[in-house]
C-alpha cells in the first residue's frame, strides 16, 4: 500500500511544482498566464531570503522503481496586518485529479499553518 508524506519543497522538485501551476492554471482556462520558469520558483524559493514557502505531498509505493512521485503542493508566505500581525497567506493548493478525495490538500492545509 503507498504511503503520503508531506514535507519541505526542495530545489529539485521545481520541475514538479511548475508542472502542477501549469495544470491548474489549465484547468482555469488561464493557461496563457503562466509566466514563472523552473529557474525563477528556484531562485525565489530556495535562496537566502525565500519569497515564498511549500509543501509537496508525495506518494511513495512500496516496490515502485520509479521511487516517490509529488502529487501535490501547497505555497505560500508569510505576511503582516497592521490590523492583525503576523498572518500567512495560502496561494494555491493543488492535488493531481487521480489523487484527490483522499484528504490530501487538506493535510497541506494543516502542515502549512
């Protein structure tokens, strides 16, 4: 039976994450908006100081050579109320279509906050 984890991004799973942005934003009808590159979610996440933070949830099957496969993500960053302090704000949650109704986007929700 495959087990999910829900960790930390790292660099190398950019790739990942830009193709899960290009999926929603399709299934927005606004594929045509996408303009951020692999290269651009590395720089802006994974320096000294990150403009933003995620969450991957990824599935690892036992016996699978391919090894564990993200099917999800959650970004995003922290932000200031002069009214409420310190709040974080939650740009998208997004799980692959054959891997939802197993509580996935709700456990980055929860990692996340």
């Amino acid at each position: 039976m495959a087990s999910l984890r829900i960790r930390e991004a790292e660099e190398g799973d950019c790739g990942d994450i830009l193709t899960m942005i290009r999926e929603l934003a399709e299934y927005e009808k606004l594929s045509g908006q996408v303009k951020i590159s692999e290269e651009a979610l590395r720089a802006d996440g994974f320096g000294e100081n990150p403009f933003y933070h995620c969450l991957v949830a990824e599935i690892v099957a036992p016996g699978d050579l391919q090894g564990p496969r993200v099917v999800g993500y959650g970004l995003y960053y922290f932000i200031y109320s002069t009214w409420t302090g310190r709040n974080i704000y939650l740009e998208d949650v997004y799980v692959m279509p054959e891997y939802r109704g197993q509580e996935i986007g709700t456990k980055i929700i929860k990692k996340s906050g």
